[in-house]
C-alpha cells in the first residue's frame, strides 16, 4: 500500500521527467510530442494532487472530476493552441 511520502516521491519524480524533457531544447521550441507528453503528466500530476493529497477522492467525488477536468481542459487548450501555431497558416 502506498503512503503519503510514497506518493510524494513519485510526484516529483513526474515532475523531474517532465523539467527534463523540456530541458532538452534551451533555446529552441518544444517539438510538439515533447510537448504532449509534458501536458499529459501534468494533468496525471494535477489527478494525484486532487485525489491524494487534497483527499477528494471519497469526501467529494464530483469536485475531484472537476478539477482534474479544469487541468485537463487546459492541457488540451494548450495543445490545440500549439498545434495551430506549429501547423497552422
């Protein structure tokens, strides 16, 4: 069974792979994978948050959908965004 400081360890270590990845380009752009897998672990991380540490995940089930939609909506904002920015005329 995971513990609090078990599930810490692995929220960091998410947001390590994901400085990581974009500490390969320094001045250039993110390629646009790179750049979905960053937004992907970061709504994983934001569901961790959410379920784990703000404890929603049996109080208020709806308010936990909620907020991991709010990030998740705003990842694919994001990614739609870059598409058309990279892709678009």
């Amino acid at each position: 069974r995971n513990t609090q400081l078990g599930r810490a360890a692995k929220l960091l270590l998410l947001a390590i792979i994901a400085a990581l990845i974009s500490a390969q380009w320094k001045h250039e752009a993110v390629p646009f994978t790179a750049f979905g897998v960053i937004l992907i672990l970061t709504v994983i991380k934001s569901r961790w948050v959410v379920v784990y540490f703000m404890g929603l995940r049996d109080l208020r089930p709806r308010l936990s959908m909620a907020l991991v939609g709010w990030s998740a909506f705003f990842a694919v904002a994001a990614g739609t965004k870059a598409l058309l920015a990279t892709y678009g005329s």
